[in-house]
C-alpha cells in the first residue's frame, strides 16, 4: 500500500530558551523527515521562529488559551490541512491544553488527526480529568462519522499521560488498567484500536529518578486504517516507530539523551492510503 503521510508525535519537556537544546531538538525533528509533526509541551515563543526558519517549506498552528503549556503542529507544504483548536478537550479546565485537530486531504480522501495533550499525575482529580478527555476523545468518532456518512478515518495520538492513580486501602487504579478501559471502550462501542510500538515504554526519568520508566505515549486509529510497520535493533515489530532514548543501550547514553533532548521518545508512524 502506498504512504498517505508521515507523523512525527513528540513531547519536548518544557520546550523553551536555551537555543542549544532548540538546536539539538530541530535537527533530531529534521532527520525524521516527516509530513507532519505535533509538539507537546512548547512554552516559548522563540521556539516557534526557530522552528519556523528551519522548517521553511511547513506551514506551523500552535494552540491558544491561558494554559503554559502548548500543541503545536507544522504540515509540510504541498499538503491540503484544514488546522482546528478543539476546546472540548480541555473537559472544562482553563489550564488543560485544548486539542489541535488537522484535517489532511491525500488524493481524494480525508483524514482526521487529533493531537492531544492529557492531564498528568495519579491523584484522583488528575485521573479523572485524563479519564475524561480520553473518552471524549474515543467518542469522537461518532461525531465524525455523522459528519463524514460513515467509516471516519480517524487518529488521535499524543502523550496521554497513562499513569493509573494512587489511592489508599488497596483501591489504585495501575495504568495497565486505565489502558485497558480506554481499549475496550474504543474498540468495542468505536472503532478504534490502538496501535502496536516498537518499544511500550516511551518515558523515562533517567537512572537517578524514583520514578520508573512509563507507557505514557500513545496512538489509537480507526479499525480499517492500516500503517507502515517498523522493527529496530532491541524492539519488536509495531507500527509505531518510538525514536529517541529507547535505542540508546548503554544506562548512561540514555541518560545523556533524556539531558540533552527531553524525558519522552518520539513516536513515528506512516499513515497508508485509504
């Protein structure tokens, strides 16, 4: 099957300032090559000019709202996207980061891709806000299948911050669980399944964090929509591709790349033709 288009989905820590780090970051996006990339977790304006004076032949949307953290996703020119700020998505918090949906048109047919930002943390408010904005997000298939007469060609991708929720007397909730109610909820009642990585844990703290190394990055999609799969040294064979840290071997080139680049690994995935 031939490519529709390519995605590269990536949270940057607390991506601003330090024009070395924004260096290092835009070359590693640039030898990626891909049709469209989303970024989470952009806090500075000079990393929008940058990013626009390196990537001169893509068009940039970045969303607005009194939250610190921004999406911002860029489309490579030539290509037909149609960029909406989703508020639905910030389940009624002013600081949550509303979704930034691309409407991308590939010879005759239309795909809607949805990048989302979800709530962090394990205490039960932190959960439910995530909860929320994850069904929301699964529910919208419906509403794009009302709109499109069936058969939406539907994705929505971003770090979705699966960390389950710490409660006391034995009542936590791990982020096994929470991943397997978003499954069964988007593949039973939507039409949605999630896609299969090359590496599951796509988060790390570095070797000197109490915090262990998480599944927090993910990508779900329409049931017919079929994907490019990829199988690198040390991974298994997924349909996403996740680049950055996991493909260091050694304990401390990963902690070199977490230093230098950010604590997510990127995920890369090609998009076939409908």
């Amino acid at each position: 099957m031939a490519k529709a288009f390519s995605i590269a989905s990536w949270n940057v820590e607390h991506f601003k300032g330090d024009p070395a780090r924004t260096d290092r970051v835009i070359a590693f996006l640039e030898a990626q090559n891909p049709d469209i990339i989303g970024l989470y977790e952009v806090e500075g304006k000079e990393v929008f000019a940058t990013l626009t004076r390196r990537f001169p032949g893509y068009s940039f949307q970045i969303t607005e709202g009194p939250q610190t953290q921004e999406i911002l996703v860029g489309f490579r020119a030539g290509m037909s996207v149609f960029m909406t700020q989703k508020i639905q998505f910030k389940s009624g918090t002013t600081h949550m980061r509303p979704g930034l949906l691309a409407t991308v048109s590939v010879s005759g047919a239309q795909y809607i891709v949805l990048f989302l930002h979800l709530a962090s943390h394990v205490e039960p408010r932190g959960f439910g806000l995530r909860d929320d904005m994850a069904i929301r997000a699964i529910k919208f298939r419906k509403t794009l299948d009302r709109a499109t007469g069936g058969g939406a060609n539907y994705i929505f991708l971003g770090d979705l911050n699966t960390m389950g929720m710490d409660y006391p007397y034995k009542q936590a909730i791990s982020a096994e669980t929470e991943l397997r109610r978003w499954d069964f909820r988007a593949s039973r009642y939507y039409g949605l399944r999630r896609l299969s990585k090359t590496f599951d844990l796509t988060f790390s703290n570095g070797s000197r964090s109490s915090i262990p190394d998480s599944n927090l990055d993910h990508v779900y999609a329409s049931k017919h929509l079929r994907f490019a799969e990829f199988e690198p040294d040390g991974g298994t064979r997924g349909e996403v591709d996740v680049r950055g840290w996991v493909n260091k071997t050694t304990t401390s080139q990963r902690d070199r790349w977490i230093e230098r680049y950010s604590d997510h690994s990127l995920l890369y995935l090609e998009v076939q033709k409908v």
